[in-house]
C-alpha cells in the first residue's frame, strides 16, 4: 500500500479513526490499521495530524485535516 505523505524525518504522522459522534476508535501511525478500523467502524471520519517528537514530548504541527473521502476512494479503487 502507497503512502499519503512524503518522508520527513523528524515528523511523525498520526491517524485517528472517530465514529460518527467524533469519538477516537483507533488512533496510530500504522496505514494498514488505519484502513482495517476504518472499514470495520460504520460511517467512521479520518484525519492525519503531523508531529515533531524528541524522546520526551511530542508537539502538534498544525491541525488534523480529514482525510476520509481519499481514504473511501482508495478502498474502492483495491476492490
């Protein structure tokens, strides 16, 4: 499975699966997670967020963005 994201280092991305209340079913840097909690979780909402890490903390980098229509349309197209 390809990438959504160009390799940075220092930059860690983050996926978050919600239900459709907004609620965090699974949240990972797996892709392949990301699309089994995705399919498995009816009517579930995507978003990727990108963070610096050090070995102590992590910041967030800008803001998460959905992503859930590329993610469907990426389903479809495996089919």
């Amino acid at each position: 499975m390809s990438n959504f994201y160009a390799t940075n280092s220092g930059l860690v991305y983050l996926y978050e699966v919600t239900d459709p209340q907004g609620v965090a079913v699974w949240g990972g840097e797996q892709i392949k997670d990301m699309f089994d909690w995705h399919q498995r979780t009816p009517d579930s909402r995507v978003f990727i967020s990108t963070w610096e890490s050090d070995e102590e903390d992590a910041h967030l980098v800008g803001r998460p963005i959905e992503i859930t229509s590329i993610v469907a349309s990426k389903v479809e197209e495996d089919k």
